[in-house]
C-alpha cells in the first residue's frame, strides 16, 4: 500500500508545504490597507499623525451608521474603500453628505459606486497608465502639492463648477465637486497612493493629502467593515449561488464542454481497418493450457476448471453423435443422443456431464480422466 500511495502522499506534502510558505510570504502584504491605525507600509497612520500636529482629530468608524452621525460642516469624511459598500449604503451615505455642508474625501471610487456616491460623475474603466501626475488645474491645494501618485481611476463630469485635475491619459485623476447648497464639497482621489505610509514622503503626496483631509478641525475615517448591518438592508444580500458566479461561467462551461467533445472524438477516432499481425514469438497450445491451469489451481477454481472441461468435451461429442451445437450443452437433447451412440450406455452421464463441481482436486482429476474416456468410447464406437 505504501508503494502505491507513497507518490499521492509526496504530492500532498508538497502541495501543503508550499501553501504554508506561500502564506507566510504574503501575510505582510497589504496587511491594515487605508486603516489609520496601522504603521505598516500600506497603512495610513502617518498622514494621521501629520494632521493631529497640525489640530486634526481624527476618529475611525466602520460602521454606515457611525459615518452619517458623524457628517457636519466641521468634519471631513473619508470614505476608505467606496466599492465595498452595497447600493444600499451608498445610497444612504451619499444623502447624509449632501448637505451636510462638509467635505467627503472618496477614495479610488470606481464604476460600482461613483454613480451613486457622486451623481453626474462617470467612471472610466481603464485606469491611468500613469502614477505621478502634474496638477494641470487651478485649484490651490493641487497648486501646492505639485506632482503627486494619483494615477488610477480616471473620472468625467459635465458639471462646470468641477476642479478637474491630475489629468492621466486626458481624463482628471482628482476630482472637486462643490456642493449644490451651502459650503460642503465631494472630493473623488484617483488612487489611494498619497495616502499610504510608503508613498507619503514622496512627490506632493504628503502636501496634497494634509490639504485634502486638514480643512475641518475634524477627520472622520470611515472603514467599512462586513460586520455592518447596514448592508442587511441591499437586496442584493439575497442572492443564490449562481449569482455569486462570475459572468463568464457559462461561456466557460460550453469551451469545457466542447474541449471535451473534441478530446473524446479524438481517443475515439479510427486510423484505418484492422491489420492481423505475426506473432513475434509462437507460443504452443500446452504452454497456454498449462498456465491457464496453474491460475485456476492458484485461485482455487476446481468449479471453473470442471466447466471448462465438461463444455470442451460436450462441443467435441456433439457432431459425433449428430446434435447441433447450439443443442451439444441440452441435457433433454444431448444426453439421450449420446446413450444410443453408446453400446452400453453409462448410468452416471448426467452427472459426468452435467453434474456439480468435484469437491477436491483428486475429484477434479478422476473427472477429467472419465471424460477422455468417454470421449474415446464414442469415437472408436
């Protein structure tokens, strides 16, 4: 069993081995990404301390409810990662901040939320090819930061009073909405490069983020989280199993099938009609007997072995004494045959030729002997 199974089990322990080490080689990637509170190289702690030297508060919240309290002229929201939240939440976000009369920060918002988050804004699917852009507008915090990372999601709008800048590949990476009523503003950032520990003291990036989230005495960070039941309220929680499928499963599923159509058409094909070859060695008909012998007598099989012999002779006797083949394995027909072939018919023939298998294998012997000799009674008869 051991040598049957030692390649299965080789395989599995490799499989695992490199999963644990892929695992742990990746634990530290993108560990606490946007989160405030962490110091690692994708977190957003330093801009946080940044903006607590200059008398920015800055409080965490994961919760939709939590960041519509918290909205009001005197604080800025920071949406952290737009695109998780439900249509629901959206929705009940972008309410609250419409005239709250403060500003609202969207991080890399794409196509799935800018709609709603920020009416009369489109999203380009393709990101800018670009990380470091020039500012290319008149707004002033973009002025003096200068360059900085907000390559990423691109946006369009047909609003004349929008900031646009940070142009990449035509389109503005940086986006300032003013609000319809009152002083509050909507702020769409391409990418969240300027805010991560890593890329902080690069370019402007740390200038442009201090005056994007430092213009109200306080920050709110909003996180969103799967523990919020806010996202109870979409109808899109309900959804079955095919629609956690991608789109593209049924266009998979028929390239599969038709692989397989092709796969089986092909192991099935025929290459031309069949050709008899030689032997490259003569084996002689004994040696066949002989073996076939031997794998009967290892299996035990004396009932196998007594069949064989008794449909043998029966297929010999029967154009001997005028039955058919297809009668020769009849008792009704070949037995009574058979005694008026006979001079002096046998009283034991049924069982000779029809009988159970011998018990032993002296028993299996003694019939084979008794066979040869009825075959040669009825030939010399």
């Amino acid at each position: 069993m051991w040598t049957r199974t030692r390649g299965i089990a080789l395989a599995l322990a490799v499989l695992l081995i490199a999963g644990v080490a892929i695992a742990a080689v990746r634990s530290g990637e993108k560990h606490g990404t946007l989160d405030p509170r962490s110091a690692d190289p994708y977190g957003s702690r330093a801009v946080t301390a940044l903006l607590a030297d200059r008398g920015v508060d800055t409080r965490l919240v994961t919760t939709t409810a939590e960041a519509r309290a918290a909205t009001d002229r005197d604080t800025t929201l920071l949406v952290a990662v737009p695109d998780l939240l439900t249509p629901h939440q959206q929705e009940q976000l972008q309410a609250a901040t419409a005239d709250s009369g403060g500003r609202t920060v969207l991080v890399a918002p794409g196509p799935a939320s800018v709609d709603r988050l920020a009416p009369g804004v489109d999203a380009e699917t393709a990101p800018s090819t670009d990380t470091v852009l020039a500012p290319d507008c008149t707004l002033p915090a973009a002025r003096r930061a200068g360059t900085a990372a907000t390559g990423g999601h691109r946006y369009d709008t047909a609003r004349s009073d929008a900031d646009s800048c940070y142009p990449g590949d035509g389109a503005p990476t940086l986006l300032r909405l003013p609000a319809t009523t009152g002083t509050g503003d909507t702020v769409l950032l391409g990418s969240p490069d300027i805010l991560l520990n890593d890329r902080l003291d690069e370019h402007g990036n740390a200038s442009l983020a201090l005056q994007l989230l430092g213009t109200r005495p306080h920050l709110v960070w909003y996180l969103p989280s799967l523990s919020d039941d806010a996202a109870a309220g979409d109808a899109q929680n309900d959804r079955g199993f095919l629609d956690l499928i991608p789109s593209g499963w049924l266009w998979g599923t028929l390239q599969l099938f038709v692989a397989a159509a092709l796969a089986a058409l092909w192991r099935a094909r025929r290459l031309g009609p069949l050709v008899a070859e030689r032997l490259p060695v003569a084996i002689r008909a004994s040696e066949t007997v002989e073996g076939r012998a031997r794998l009967y007598r290892k299996a035990n099989a004396r009932d196998r072995a007594a069949t064989a012999l008794r449909i043998s002779t029966r297929t010999t006797l029967a154009p001997l004494i005028g039955v058919p083949p297809s009668q020769a394995h009849t008792p009704e027909t070949f037995l009574p045959a058979l005694a008026r072939q006979l001079p002096t018919p046998a009283q034991d023939l049924p069982t000779l030729l029809f009988g159970p298998p011998p018990a032993t294998d002296a028993a299996l012997i003694a019939l084979a002997d008794h066979l040869d000799a009825l075959e040669r009674e009825v030939r010399n008869s």
